[in-house]
C-alpha cells in the first residue's frame, strides 16, 4: 500500500485544524522546528483547557515515540482517512500558559486548602507577583511538605496544571480520522514496554 507521507508544515496545519475543532474558542499557536534528525511541533496557549485535554488530540499525530531507558526515537504508523500516511513531525509538545486571573484562582484553591499549615507556620497568602517572581519555590510548609523538592509553588503549579474551565473538547473530525495502526516494535522487545496502540480512539 502506497504510503503519503506529509511534511512537518501539513501536519502543523491538521493539528490546527483538529484542535480548532476540539476547542474552537481557544487561540493556539502551532510552530514547526524542523532540525538534523527530524521535527516537532510546538502548541501554546493560554488558560482554557489544561495539558492532558489538548494532549488527547495531539497524540494522534506524533510520528515517533521516545523511550528513555534506552534512548531509543522509535516509529508510530498511522491511516487517515483509510490512507496509510507519515506525518512530519517526530514529536508534539504543548505548552499552556496561565494569566494573572488563573494563577490567582490557583493561588486561593491552595490557600483554602492548606489554610491552617500557612497559619501554623505564619505565612500570609501568597500573591502573584510572588508566584510570577519564583521567590514561592523556597516556600515551605512545615508538617506538609516533607520531601526535598516540595513547595508553595510546586502546589499553584500542580493546581494550575490540572485546572480547566471545561470537562473536555468537542469531537474533532480530523482527529478522529486518524488511526494509529501500529508502532516499530523495538521499545516493547528491547526497551520499556512502550506500545502506541494502547491510545484510546
């Protein structure tokens, strides 16, 4: 079966199209990188849906895999359209960022939360300049952070990743009209185990 094979700049215009399906009130930005070895694309945006929700359409059109444990880039295969197709772009990544409005809400839910270790350990309220500035990062919490690593602004952050104002995307067409029919193989006899087929369609 012949294969059409698509390059990074026609793969970038199907995930505009296909997320301007999913969330056709949100201005993303998709811009190729083409370099030695391959391509990606990168999408950003501001507040709206979080990461995982805009993951979901643009994993369909990821090209290759990456497994860490053997630094291994692997191929994934798709059909579009019942048409075997190469899309252009070895991976996707996506990028959201938050305005002072969504930080603040992220500032209060873990405010609210953890009202009583701030009070305990006489921290007032965090701000946003703080956040903006990073000067949250060795804000500590006594008694509930208790690892290296933790923070104030590792929780507005965690909050912020995981805050939407929405429970999901519409369908999108052109999404749904690609299939991933299968991978190179090597990651799940030689490496971690990483299967593209486990995607939900």
């Amino acid at each position: 079966m012949t294969t059409r094979y698509l390059t990074c700049a026609e793969t970038a215009k199907l995930v505009r199209k296909a997320l301007k399906e999913a969330f056709p009130d949100v201005k993303f930005s998709v811009r190729s990188n083409v370099y030695s070895g391959g391509a990606s694309l990168a999408v950003v945006w501001t507040d709206g849906p979080n990461p995982q929700q805009v993951e979901a359409v643009t994993c369909r059109f990821k090209a290759s895999y990456f497994d860490g444990g053997i630094d291994y880039k692997g191929s994934i295969y798709h059909m579009m359209n019942g048409e075997t197709v190469s899309f252009g772009a070895d991976f996707i990544n996506t990028s959201r960022a938050a305005s002072d409005f969504a930080v603040e809400q992220a500032i209060d839910r873990v405010f609210r939360n953890l009202r009583s270790n701030f009070l305990e350990a006489g921290i007032d309220k965090p701000t946003v300049e703080d956040f903006r500035s990073g000067k949250l990062w060795a804000t500590v919490l006594p008694g509930y952070h208790c690892t290296g690593g933790e923070s104030v602004q590792g929780d507005i952050n965690a909050c912020l990743n995981r805050a939407s104002d929405r429970l999901r995307g519409k369908v999108s067409k052109t999404a749904q009209s690609v299939f991933i029919t299968h991978d190179d193989g090597y990651s799940r006899s030689n490496g971690s185990g990483y299967s593209a087929v486990n995607i939900t369609h």
